[in-house]
C-alpha cells in the first residue's frame, strides 16, 4: 500500500511541476504572433514564433501574421460568412448588380496588439468586412457597368484597395490615437464575379456572341482572301512556267524527243511491231505529217 502511495504521489509531483514549468514557458506557432494578456488586458510586449519565456500570469493568444484572404460572395459554401454574401452595389450609369470579392491582407506584427486590444480576435469580420462594405459601393459608384464588368476590373480593384488601406488606418487611429499605426495592410482586392440583372446579362451575352460571330466572319473572309491570293500566285507561276517552256520548245528540240521516244518505243519488252512513217524516219503515231 505504501509502495503505490509513494508512487502515486511521484507522479502527482512530477505532473504539479510539469504544470509550474509550464507556465514559464510558450509556444506560439509557425507564422503566428504571440499577445500577450493578464486579466483581459492587453500587453504590449508581443511574443514572436517558437519556444519563449512568459510571466505565469499571463496568458499568449496566437495571431496570424501571414497573407490571409477574407472572401464574399454569393456562393453559400466558398465565403468566411455562411449563405448568400455578394456585394451588392450600383454603377454610374445606374445598372444594380451583385459584386464576389476576395481581399488579401496581413497584420502588421507591431499594430497585432492594438488590433487585438481594440477589434478582438474576429478582427477581419470587425474590420476587412465593415469597410469592404462601405468602400466597394461607392467605388463602383464611380465606374459605367460596361468598365466594371470587362476592361476596368482591374483598376476597379486597385482603387478599392488603396481606399480600404486608408479608411482602416483612419479606423485604427480613432481608436488609439496613434497617427503611425495601420493594423492591417491590404494588398489585393480581387473582384471575383459581377452578376447584372438578368435582362442586363441577357444582352451582354448577346453582344459578346455577336462580336464572337463578327471575329469569326472576319477569320473566315481573311482566309477565304488568303486562299484566293494563293490562287492568283499558283496560276501566275503556271503561265509564267508555260511562257518559258513555249519560248524553248522548237521543231529540232520535238524532233529529237520524238527520236528518243522510238528508241524507247523499240526498246520496250511490249512492243512487237514500230510502223516507221514519214520523211524524218519517227513512228507514224509521231509524225506531224
């Protein structure tokens, strides 16, 4: 009974001290960045990927420092929010249409507390999400529906971009009142899909099959040229070919082939009679006379 009390208690102590050791020391992940907290409140003193030593007392939340995306769209299973999640704007010449968005962006490592301290751990719903809802409608705003929708996506994209990096440190600043502090740099804002109004898509399609139906006709009618052109060029090399050989034919140039040809003629294993006509002694078949 003794030896399984003192047995029992070797492994209660060693688990004590495995517990006190451990509160000296944290791990915090691959790409993360460690705040630090004691009763709720945010220190400043942030703890960097890897083993480290930490006060006992406090306690080591994981943020992600890494590029990450926040995604809207209309799709229900593919964006950060459950169910139907598109943009929904208006462009300048009035069309309403439903905008999918993807948008890329890190925590600056040295803003992560601030962030934390103000925004909590759901700071991309906090954040990214308010003010991509606030900035894309008026972004678009400024855009025709045709730009939007084809050659100035891009662009589109871009100025969202540099509007929400702005807007967010503009955020930050009214709530530390820190004029260096950005807390999350946006770095691509990508406009996955913009879905018109179905009389509006209908006529889009029908203008798209047009230009295609136009681009194929003009293919059609630049080979149909080049064929003719081929054509021209074949038929020019044919009469330029029967003018030379009409120019070098002559009577002792026929003579001499017909000559050949009844020495052949004479020659050949078929032949069983040459009738031999004529003044210039060639078979009767070859004789001009």
């Amino acid at each position: 009974m003794n030896k399984i009390f003192k047995i029992s208690a070797m492994v209660l102590a060693g688990c004590l001290a495995l517990f006190f050791v451990s509160c000296f020391f944290t791990i915090v992940s691959t790409g993360n960045i460690g705040i630090q907290t004691l009763f709720s409140e945010v220190k400043y003193d942030t703890k960097s990927e890897g083993l480290s030593i930490k006060n006992p007392f406090h306690r080591v939340h994981d943020l992600p420092i890494r590029t990450q995306t926040y995604t809207m769209v209309s799709a229900i299973t593919e964006g950060n929010k459950n169910g139907e999640d598109s943009i929904y704007t208006q462009s300048l010449d009035g069309v309403v249409m439903n905008m999918d968005v993807t948008i890329a962006y890190r925590l600056i490592p040295e803003d992560a507390p601030y962030v934390f301290k103000y925004f909590g751990r759901d700071y991309a719903e906090n954040i990214i999400r308010t003010v991509a809802k606030s900035v894309i409608p008026d972004i678009t705003s400024k855009f025709s529906f045709q730009d939007a929708y084809t050659v100035k996506r891009d662009e589109l994209g871009a100025k969202v971009m540099d509007r929400m990096n702005n807007l967010i440190k503009k955020l930050i600043y009214e709530q530390t009142k820190l004029e260096n502090k950005q807390g999350i740099i946006i770095q691509s804002v990508l406009i996955r899909k913009i879905a018109p109004p179905p009389q509006i898509k209908a006529a889009i399609e029908e203008k798209m099959a047009a230009e295609q139906r136009a681009e194929q006709m003009k293919y059609v009618l630049q080979k149909e040229k080049q064929e003719a052109e081929r054509k021209r060029i074949e038929a020019q090399g044919i009469q330029d070919f029967q003018t030379i050989v009409s120019k070098g034919i002559n009577e002792q140039l026929l003579k001499w082939k017909g000559i050949e040809a009844t020495e052949l003629l004479s020659k050949s294993a078929n032949t069983k009679i040459v009738i031999i006509g004529g003044k210039d002694g060639l078979p009767i078949i070859l004789n001009d006379k």
